[in-house]
C-alpha cells in the first residue's frame, strides 16, 4: 500500500546524546557518532530518497501517519554513526505501552494501530540507515581489529 503523504522534514541530531542510553542500542565506539555529517547527508537527499521509497510500500495508514505528525514523532529519530560495526545506527520514536493510560492521542484507539505505527517507524528508520551507507556514505571505517582476533 502507498502512504501519499508529504515528506516530513528530517530530524535534527542532537550530538549530546549517548546512543548507548536508548534500550534498543549498542554501541562499542568512541564518541564520534558523525551526526554532523550524517545531518548534512540526510539534507542533502538520504532523508527524502528513503522516505519516498518507505512510503511507495508503507503499510501504515494516512490516518496513522497524522498521528505520527501531530505527536512529532519524526523529529525523535536519532541517527549515529557506530564505527566498530561500519554502520549507521538509529534510535526510532515509538509509542509507549501505556499509551492508553496516558491518552497519548484522542485519536488512537488500539494496539493495532500503535503496533503499526511503531513498527512503520521502525522500518522507515533502518531504511534510512541503508540508503545512508549503501549511497550517501564515502568515509571508511577507523576501527581496526587486533591482529590476534581467531580465525573462524
């Protein structure tokens, strides 16, 4: 299904932020995430590209996207640079379990939605990490593994 929506703006990175903090991340680097490169990439046409092509498959509804909007949940995402694994990590926004007992949004009315929602967030997150590296990224990694790693 095709999500006709308009492309949101891309999030601003915030450099002061761990990604080892979020409950979903990993990471054995130093502090240079490259978010200031990574913000400069995502401007540049990573954010748009993978957008357009998450939304051309979406299975998120327009209806769920407007409460994507409304919450501002675009502008939580957080992307990073992880240099021991050669990769761009992210961080996706999410609605929480207690979304009910929060009244979260007065339109949101099921786990279905909120599974959608979170899910659709999510996917759209890792695809922007790949259109970064697969066609926007041209540093190399720094990390260099120890020469006594085994063999398998």
């Amino acid at each position: 299904m095709t999500l006709d929506v308009e492309t949101p703006s891309p999030p601003t990175l915030k450099s002061a932020v761990d990604p080892n903090e979020y409950d979903d991340t990993t990471v054995s680097a130093d502090d240079d995430y490259r978010r200031d490169q990574l913000s400069t990439l995502l401007r540049e046409g990573a954010w748009e590209d993978a957008f357009e092509e998450w939304a051309a498959d979406a299975s998120m509804t327009e209806d769920e996207w407007n409460i994507v909007t409304d919450l501002d949940l675009v502008s939580r995402f957080d992307f990073f640079w992880d240099d021991f694994a050669d990769r761009v990590g992210y961080h996706a926004p999410g609605i929480p379990e207690d979304w009910k007992e929060r009244e979260v949004h007065p339109e949101l009315s099921s786990w279905k939605e909120v599974s959608s929602i979170n899910a659709g967030l999510t996917e759209f997150g890792q695809l922007v990490c790949e259109v970064l590296k697969e066609e926007y990224i041209t540093w190399e990694s720094e990390y260099e593994a120890p020469d006594d790693l085994p063999d398998f």
